[in-house]
C-alpha cells in the first residue's frame, strides 16, 4: 500500500489545503473524519491535525482518540489540532485577549527542533484562532513564539509529537511549505514517489488486475475528469472500454463533433449517440432550474442505458469521479458526519447493476490535469474549464428553445474564443454566457432595437467551492462586448457579472 499521511479533519475550512501542500510533496495523503481512524495503520507514517471552528472548550467540541496513533508515527497539530493535543493532556486552553488573526512574525525558534528547521526568525506566518494555549503540560516543550503569543510551537518531549498555533499550508505563512516539509519528508520520513507517472503506473497495473477481460463502459462529456478517466483505462483494457458520448443538443457550437474527433484520434473506442431532439422535446415548456436540470438527467440516463445495453456483456461502469466529491465532510453544525452530494456526478439507476470503478476518486482536480499532462493529452482537453452536466439548458434563463440555444451558442463561442485569443482563458476557472429572458431597448443604425441581454460571467476559483469574479481588462471586455452585438443576431446589449461566490453561485441556475 502507497505510505500514506493520515489528515485528521476537525472542520476546518483549510483541510483540503492541506491536503494539497501534502501531494505537492509528491506524498500521498487522506483526509478521514476526526473520529474515524482507519483500522490499519501499517501504511500511515504521519498524522496531521486539522484546525476546527470549534473551540476544544465547547460542551460539543470534535474530540479524537489518538491513542492508536501516538507514539507510533509521527503527529502534527495546527491550530485546533494543537489545542487538542495540549488540552487532552491537563494544557490550559482559553479563549485568546487579543486578537489572533492575520499576519504575526515568529520572534522566537528553537533552531534544534527538527520541525523548525531552516525556518527563519522574523517569518511571516499566519494566526487564525479565537482561542490560546495559556499553559502546555508539564512534557510540552515551547519551540517557537510570536511577540504575543507564547506557545506558538510545541513538541511532546521523547514523542514525534508537534503542535503550531498557525497555518502552514495557507500561503500567507510565507515558510509554511520548508515546515510541512520538515514534518513529512524528515520528521515521517516520507520518500516523496507519489508522482503523476507512479501513479499512472499503480493504476492500470491495478485496473488491470481487477478488470481482466471484463468490458468496461464509460460516458464520456468532454471534460478533463472523465477524459483521463477513459485514457487510463484505455492503458489498461485497450478495445474493452467502450465510451459513448451524448450529444444533448446544449453543448458548446461545435463542441461535439471536434470532441468526439479528438477522443478518436487518442484511439478511443467511443461512440456518438445523436439525441438532441429527445432533449429539446422533453425540455419543452420547462422553466424551472430543477425542472431542467431533472428533465435533462433522466433524458441522459434514457438515452446512456440505451446506448449501453447495445454493448454485449458490459459488467463495469467507470466514472470520472474526483476526490472533493467523495471526501466526507465534517459538518461545522455539530458532530455528525455529513457526504458531500455528488455535484458533477451523473449517477445512475440501479437496473443498469453494473459494478462502478472510479480511478480518479482520490484526486483532486489540479492532480487530474497534472496526470493527464503525463499521459501527453492535448491541452484543448487537459486545460478545459468545467462545464456543468446540463450544459446551455442552465444557462438559459427560462424555458429553452432550438433559437435560444443557438443565439447562446454563438454569443459563447465570441467569448470563449475571444479568451483563448487574448491569452486570458487559463488564467480563468470558468467563463460562461448567460441569455436573460429579458429584452431591451437599443439603436442600431436609425432604427430602435427590442431585443435579448446576455452576461459574461468569469471566475477565478480552486474548486469550484468558492468562487470570485474575475477582473478581465476593460478593453478586452469592450471587443467582445462589441462583437457580440455587431455578429449575433437577436442580441443588443451585454452585462459582465461581478458576483462572487458565496452569496452568489457560479451558475445563474
Ligand atoms: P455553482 O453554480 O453551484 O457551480 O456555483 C459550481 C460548479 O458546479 C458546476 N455545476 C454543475 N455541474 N451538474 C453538473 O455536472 C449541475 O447540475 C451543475 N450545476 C453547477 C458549475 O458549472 C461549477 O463548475
């Protein structure tokens, strides 16, 4: 089994950030619950313990059992993770006098602690935390300090067991990456061989030990997830993974033929199916973004199960599910675990009875992409931005019709395009067009206009979760603002959103 970092999550809204600082390690990490400590423990060379909202004084305060894991592998506490340490062992721990939030310096090191090393007196580092450990019990050692705060670092005497009151994996603790990595590589002694190419290897020696000649059926969308997901398997399973690609008539202009030709030059063995017409019937006179997001899911299943009953002895389903979506999540509200719902996950009915293999599911996105880099992808895949299962129909306020798709196609298609000219579109999460089923009032030469308002919408994000609009140059806004009512007929006038997420949501539907 790959040696492996434990993260304990206590709730913290940075636990799947330090997951990732873990993974740019090239150490592989998984985030479990607090109180759920996997049974075996051979593959575990370190813990980390995440912050929580909490506060290890409160009546319901998250509390771990650690007692299977301290003394046998190395432990790391940040923040409330360290609190817990400290508290569990007679510390004092209290709610804090002076604020602790933002930017502090480190004005004292103990430079012989290993976590410590090459850390430098003055760094920056970042506080967030309400409460502060006024007393550490009689075995804890203080190794470093703030000018306000005392017990900014503990180690356990005579334990691999550390605690820091700050955050290492936010990039405001400027050296926060050399103590991670004091912890994983020197303290852990990780060997650091979890790579894009270690893992790619693992996973079709192990696809193919557990697929063997079974066929495999996978419904592939475009995106990166499940096109990497189909390039893996195709290493594995060659000709027996079958992939079928639906057109739902509200894809991206052009989408699904340019797509569907390039899945067939990387040698896939995909197959289109046709069904815009059953999509376009079962949306009429659906308005509500529910509503079509149902109508649109069961046409999919419909149309998918089709297609894949036309495969003779298919026993496995594959899916491009990636690690956010499976990751269980520690509610803030209380002590109950709580799973995230499967936002880009299609799912499908159980009479389709096929066993679901999904090689992704311990990745997150940016670890996809870095795969499918490896695997020589063409870009125009890798650096796609995600597009929702319901495609245009989401993007289309109100109920859609053949005209509206293809007014939004064309308005999406000058924005898209006008990003990738302007070198702008990777520097963006997600850029999307909006049709409002609004009409307004305009000139166009002598004449008086009455016609459809659409937005552009841009965001900056890391996944998905939180979102903030992007600032694209004016000037780049004005050209494509300008192409667009000039070339697209029906269209007279064009607003750029500047909502950040939360409150807002990605998409308007
Ligand atoms: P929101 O709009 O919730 O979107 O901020 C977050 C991310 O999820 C995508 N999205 C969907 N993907 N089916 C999908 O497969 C859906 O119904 C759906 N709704 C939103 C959205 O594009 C963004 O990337």
């Amino acid at each position: 089994m790959e040696e492996t970092i434990l993260i304990l999550d206590f709730g913290s809204q940075y636990t799947q950030l330090i997951a990732r600082r873990v993974r740019e390690l090239n150490v592989y990490c998984e985030i479990y619950p607090y109180h759920k400590i996997p049974e075996s423990i051979e593959h575990i060379k370190g813990v980390i313990l995440s912050g929580s909202p909490f506060s290890v004084s409160d009546k319901n305060a998250p509390v771990s059992d650690l007692s299977a894991l301290r003394r046998k592998v190395p432990v790391l506490g940040v923040c409330y993770g360290a609190q817990h340490l400290a508290s569990h062992e007679g510390g004092e721990v209290e709610p804090s006098k002076i604020r602790e939030y933002g930017r502090a310096n480190l004005a004292y090191i103990n430079a012989n602690c290993e976590l410590m090393k090459g850390i430098t007196i003055g760094s920056q580092v970042w506080m967030s935390h309400g409460d502060t450990i006024r007393k550490l019990p009689e075995s804890f050692d203080i190794i470093t300090s703030t000018r306000d705060v005392e017990v900014a670092g503990f180690k356990v005497r005579g334990e691999r067991t550390y605690g820091i009151q700050f955050h290492p994996e936010v990039y405001h603790t400027l050296e926060g990456k050399n103590l991670l990595e004091n912890f994983i590589v020197n303290i852990c002694d990780c060997s650091q061989s979890w790579t894009p190419a270690s893992f790619i290897e693992t996973t079709v020696q192990s696809l193919k030990q557990s697929l063997n000649e079974d066929k495999v059926v996978l419904g592939l969308s475009g995106g990166v997830d499940s096109s990497v997901t189909a390039v893996l398997l195709h290493k594995a399973i060659g000709k027996n993974l079958h992939c079928i690609f639906v057109d739902n008539g509200l894809l991206r202009k052009n989408e699904f033929e340019s797509v569907l030709d390039s899945y067939k030059h990387m040698g896939l063995n995909v197959r289109g199916v046709d069904a815009k017409d059953r999509f376009y019937e079962v949306l009429k006179g659906i308005s509500d973004p529910e509503g079509k997001r149902k109508a649109i899911g069961g046409m999919f299943i419909e149309v998918f199960d089709e297609a894949a009953h036309e495969i003779q002895d298919v026993s496995w389903l594959a899916q491009g599910t990636i690690y956010p979506d499976v990751i269980e999540s520690v509610s803030v509200k209380g002590p109950s675990a709580t799973i995230k719902s499967h936002h880009n996950v299609g799912g499908l009915p159980d009479f389709m009875k096929l066993k679901i293999i999904e090689p992704l599911n311990a990745l997150f996105k940016d670890e996809v992409r870095r795969i499918g880099r490896e695997l020589e992808m063409a870009e125009a895949i890798i650096g796609r931005h995600p597009f929702p299962g319901p495609g245009l129909g989401i993007r289309i306020i109100g109920d859609v019709t053949r005209e509206k798709i293809s007014i939004l196609q064309e308005v999406d298609a000058i924005f898209i395009g006008g990003l990738k000219k302007h070198k702008l579109y990777d520097e963006v999460w997600q850029a999307l067009t909006v049709l409002l089923p609004v009409q307004s009032v305009g000139v166009m030469g002598d004449e008086r206009t009455y016609e459809n308002v659409v937005v552009l919408r841009a965001v900056g994000s890391t996944d998905g979760m939180t979102a903030d609009w992007s600032h694209l140059p004016s000037e780049f806004l004005a050209k494509v603002s300008n192409e667009i009512i000039n070339k697209v007929k029906g269209v007279n006038r064009v607003v750029y959103d500047i909502s950040s997420k939360p409150p807002s949501t990605i998409e308007w539907e």
